[in-house]
C-alpha cells in the first residue's frame, strides 16, 4: 500500500490508514477532529496529508504503515516447512514486514499485535475452522480491513472461487511460485481509485 506520494486522502484510505471504519473517519471530520474539505456540490471528504499526519500523532495511531509504505504480512500454516520458506523468502526479496504463525491460537494474537495488511490463511489449519477464524478478523475494528489470502493444496478451481463469496480475499494454490504470492499480496492491498 504506496500512499506516501498521494497528497489527498479519501474518507475511506484514511479508514485503511488508521484501520478504523470509514463511519469512524466521517464522524471525526464531522466533529471537526479530524481537519479536512468537502467536494464541492458532493458529500464527499477529503483530508490532506499534513492534516492527516498531524491527527494521527496526536491521537498515537502508529504512521509506519503510511511513512515506511511497508505492507504487514501475517503467514499462518501449519507446515512449519511452509512458513519458514515463505517468511525467509518475502523478508529477503520484498519490503514486506513479515510475521508467522503455525496454530489459530497464535495468529490470533500475533493479529492482535502486528495488525496485518495481508493475511495469508491455510485454511486447513488442525486447530480452526479457517472460514470461522476469517468471519472473527472480519468483526474485529482494528482488522476489519485486513485482506484475507486462502492457502489450500486440496481445492478444486470451483471451490477456491467458492471462497471469495465466503469472505476471502484471494487464493492461493499450493504449490505456488513466489512471484505468486506477492502478485497475490499486490492484488489484495490495491487501492480503488
């Protein structure tokens, strides 16, 4: 997620900057916390990049995801093979800040902690129900825009389209390539404009 050349942020990159609901951001441009403009003859919202950064200071929500443009990824396999190859792999070649987890327990919290952009889930986890642990990061605030990446080595290609209306953000078919994983990661972090 490369914000850091945009000038002008919409309601809804700031609500992925600050991980909050863009409801959140409306309400604290409303109540004139948060210092921004509207569209002319629109009910649109725009905040400044300066504006932007001094609210976030103020308010102590960390800025190195903005500042450092570096993009979060949580691995979560049970193969511990799996997630050390992916985890050396993306560390070495990508700019990713890069976590790991081996059990639902662990990603859990380390979610919790870390507060990842990606999430790439095996979704054949022993410990979870993989759809079950994905609904939880949905109604989570603080991950509710956290992109979810499915990871399956047994999926039909109807069954990993099938995901997609479950709630997933993406997939990926094991075994997969690198170059795979960060156009998966790529995909899912892209900004509409």
């Amino acid at each position: 997620m490369m914000l850091l050349d945009k000038e002008v942020f919409t309601t809804g990159e700031v609500a992925q900057i600050c991980r909050v609901a863009p409801r959140t951001v409306s309400k604290w441009f409303d109540s004139g916390a948060l210092k921004g403009y509207r569209i002319p003859g629109s009910r649109d919202r725009r905040i400044p990049k300066a504006e932007l950064m001094r609210f976030m200071k103020a308010h102590g929500i960390p800025i190195e995801g903005m500042t450092s443009g570096r993009t979060r990824v949580l691995i979560v396999d049970g193969e511990k093979d799996v997630v050390e190859t992916l985890d050396r792999i993306l560390s070495e070649q990508t700019s990713y800040e890069v976590r790991t987890a081996t059990t639902a327990f662990a990603a859990g919290m380390e979610c919790e902690k870390f507060k990842p952009h990606v999430l790439l889930l095996d979704i054949h986890l022993n410990d979870v129900d993989a759809r079950a642990f994905a609904e939880g990061i949905r109604r989570s605030e603080p991950l509710q825009f956290t992109k979810i990446v499915a990871m399956s080595n047994r999926l039909t290609d109807g069954q990993a389209q099938s995901l997609r209306l479950g709630g997933f953000d993406g997939f990926l078919k094991k075994p997969f390539q690198v170059r795979q994983v960060v156009e998966a990661i790529e995909d899912v972090t892209r900004i509409a404009a």
